[in-house]
C-alpha cells in the first residue's frame, strides 16, 4: 500500500474501533448496573441495550445514500457528532429513559456504509480488500477490549464514566476524520459499499441472501439477549464487575484461537453449510448448557469460550458470503440488506430478553434463544456452496461510455473473469474472479492502457 492507502486504513480504523469500543463496554455491565437508574425494568434495561441498534437499522441505508450527494466526510462527521451527543446525555441521565434516548441518539449515527465506501474512495482496485481488511480487524478487537475494559471502567466510575469515555472517543473520532483521514480527489458511486435505488425490493426475497440475512439476525439477537440475562448470572455468582472482565478477556482469547481452524475448514475446504449449521445447532446447546450448568468456574470459561468461538466464526463468514453470493452490481445493497437486519437482531434481542427476565426470569432467555438458534439452523440446511469467486472492482476514471462495451470484451478475455458489469455512471466496472485462475497483472495492464488512450 501507498502512504495514502496506508493512512486510510489507520486512520479509518481507527474512527471504528473508538466508536465499537464504545458501543461494546457498555454490553457486560448494563444489565446489573442499569438496575440502579430511575424507572429501571427488565424490559427497560433490555431495550436500552438493544436501543441503538434500532436507529441503527433505520438510518444504515438512508447514511450511505447521502454520502454519495453530500460527501463521505460530512456525513461521517454528523454520524459521530450524533454518536457523540448521544453518549453525553447517556452519560448525564439518571434514569432509564433518558438512556434510552441517548442509545437511540448513538445508533442514529450510522457511518458504516459511509466509511467502506470513502475506504474505497482512498484505495486502489488492488489494495482495497487490505484496507477493507484492516477495519474488519479493528472491529474484532474492539469487542475484545471492550469486554475486558467495560466492567473495569465500570467498576471504577459506573454507568456514567462509560458513556463519558464514550463520548471523548467520538471526538477522537471526529479529530481523526477531519484532521488525518486523507480526502479523496475522486468520489464514484461505491455500488460495492452503498445500495443503488430500485436493489433492496429484489434481493430480499433471493433464496440464499434471506437464510444470510435471517442468520446475523438471530447472531446478533442472541448475543443481546445474552448481555441482558447472563450479567445477572454472574452477579449472582457474587463476581464484581472487575473480575468479570479478567473473566471475558480469557473467554475471547480462547474464542479468538479455537475461531481459526474452523475459518480454515469452511473457506480451505468449502464446507460453509456444514460449520455454519454445525456451529449454529451448538450453540443452541451451549444456550441450554447455561441453565444447567452449576460446577466450576473453569467449567463456565469454557462454555463461554465455545459460545463466542461459535458467534465469531458467524460474524467472519457472513460478509463473505453476502459477497460471492450477491449479483455482481448489487453488492452494496446487499451488504446494507445485511446490516439492517444484523442491528434489527440487537434492536429485537434487548427488550424481548428483558421481558423474558421479567416475566419468566433469566432461564427464559436462554430457552428461547435455544429454540431461535435451531429455527435458523432448519432455515440454513437451505443454503448452498457459494461459488468459488470473489468480488472485484475496477475504478475507471474519465472513461467514454461508448467505451465500455469494449473495455468489457476484453475483461472478458483475461483468464479468471467469471463475471463483469459496467457501471458508467459509477465508473467502475464490477467483476467476479476466480482467484485461483485470475490474472491480476493483465486487468491492471489493461486498466493503465485505458488511462493512456
């Protein structure tokens, strides 16, 4: 990578993992400290968790839309300045409601396409899956910090001292994007990131796509539901909230080791069906194995660990499904498709976990997100080996569109090229290549004539 390519990727990695950090610390110590605030329910402590994944939903398309007329910069900047807003009056209300408000007001900032889309703006055709990868990474080790610097931050300032870190995170965030994130020269409609108008009608209702998006629904509603409910297990346990992250950061690294060798079965060996169904169905045990479990505590690490393996492994290989699968122009919409319902899942999880701990007590959520996980697990005995090809997008700038038929007839001719799509008024062509036959050399040498002639 270049030194700009380089910079984009800190520094837009940056601008995620502050804001995840914040969002994920809150997650172990919301249910038990939550307790404290005025009007404090179950059910309310429940949809305060899940709240912002609801205007999260809401906005992820709309965000991503307004990039391509207003900029990717503006709009990534209100998205943090909302997100900012939204942790200090989390950060100053002492009741429930006033939370809520401020979880709603953090999710309404919904920068994610706008981000991918401005990666792609920074980067060249060869380098973007790099700085793709790069926030990929970031966002998995948020998660991990968070669960451990949550409960000690926690422990030490409570709920309030949270949300502030919260909010100067955002404001690191707001510095980097204005000040060190590099501007592009050339802004194209990112059709690989944002969705085009007239996609989303059509690829709900495409037979494989919907098992996906159904699946990172239920990932994420079980994993809100499970931030609601096993919290107050461990209070129960009579663990403060510091040991609790000594006890997370354990169950990530475990999770974080045992994820490899089943990324490498199901991406080496093309066995995707049988570890996401398998994985899916376990964890639909481990649900179960929460209630009964009452030995020791290495005993409880472990199921932990396998839980979030299972969840890991999910969340790595959705994306890359939702990429081969999708046709080849109708990318971003599929992928705001998925992330729609992945923070509809959360948006659902908290409040109905709540209720269930509530009405039922906490053994309910468990249950209940046991039987959830095997109706997923029906629903993905349905889905079918992706093909063996990966998405790829050539920018092309000032180009004719008269041109473009040719430019395709020979994209056509390179070896490896399954599939190609010309987008004029995104500049761009897009393609599905087979990596193992696919002549990167020869697309950038005819890449580099076309900006010669």
């Amino acid at each position: 990578m270049n030194s700009i390519e380089k910079q984009t990727a800190i520094s837009l990695s940056l601008i995620f993992a502050t804001r995840m950090l914040g969002l994920f610390m809150v997650l172990p110590v919301f249910a038990v400290l939550g307790q404290q605030l005025d009007g404090a329910t179950p059910l309310l402590i429940g949809l305060a968790i899940g709240a912002y994944g609801l205007t999260q939903a809401i906005f992820q398309i709309p965000f991503g839309r307004l990039s391509d007329r207003w900029g990717r910069k503006p709009i990534i900047l209100i998205g943090l300045i909302l997100f900012a807003l939204g942790s200090v009056v989390a950060a100053f209300s002492e009741s429930i409601y006033g939370v809520i408000f401020g979880r709603l007001l953090q999710g309404a900032g919904a920068i994610a396409s706008a981000v991918m889309a401005l990666a792609a703006d920074l980067s060249r055709d060869e380098q973007r899956s790099k700085v793709m990868a790069s926030i990929g990474m970031s966002i998995g080790l948020a998660f991990t910090v968070a669960m451990f610097v949550g409960p000690w931050l926690a422990q030490w300032q409570g709920l309030s001292g949270i949300f502030g870190v919260t909010a100067v995170l955002a404001v690191c965030g707001i510095l980097i994007i204005q000040w060190w994130t590099p501007t592009p020269k050339h802004q194209m409609l990112q059709r690989d990131a944002i969705a085009g108008k007239g996609q989303i009608r059509k690829l709900i209702r495409h037979p494989q796509l919907w098992r996906l998006n159904c699946g990172i629904f239920t990932l994420h509603f079980l994993m809100t539901a499970f931030f609601v409910s096993f919290p107050l297990k461990l209070a129960d346990w009579n663990m403060n909230l510091a040991d609790s992250g000594w006890l997370y950061l354990v169950v990530m690294l475990i999770a974080g080791v045992l994820m490899v060798p089943f990324i490498i079965l199901a991406e080496k060996k093309w066995l995707h069906k049988a570890v996401m169904v398998g994985i899916i169905v376990s964890i639909a045990l481990l649900e179960a194995g929460f209630v009964a479990y009452v030995g020791p505590m290495w005993g409880l690490v472990l199921l932990l660990g396998l839980f979030f393996t299972g969840f890991n492994v999910m969340e790595a290989l959705f994306p890359s499904l939702i990429s081969r699968i999708a046709p080849v122009s109708e990318k971003g919409a599929a992928l705001g498709i998925y992330s729609t319902s992945q923070f509809l899942g959360a948006a659902l999880g908290g409040p109905i976990a709540g209720w269930l701990v509530q009405t039922h007590g906490g053994e309910a959520v468990y249950w209940a997100s046991a039987v959830l996980a095997l109706l997923w697990a029906v629903a993905g005995l349905g889905l079918k080996s992706p093909p063996r090809l990966t998405s790829y997008t050539m920018t092309v700038h000032s180009m004719v569109e008269d041109n473009y038929a040719e430019l395709l007839k020979d994209i056509h001719a390179i070896e490896g090229v399954a599939e190609a799509i010309a987008l004029p008024e995104a500049g761009a062509v897009y393609l599905k290549v087979d990596k193992s036959q696919f002549d990167e050399a020869a697309l950038q040498a005819l890449k580099s004539n076309q900006g010669k002639s």
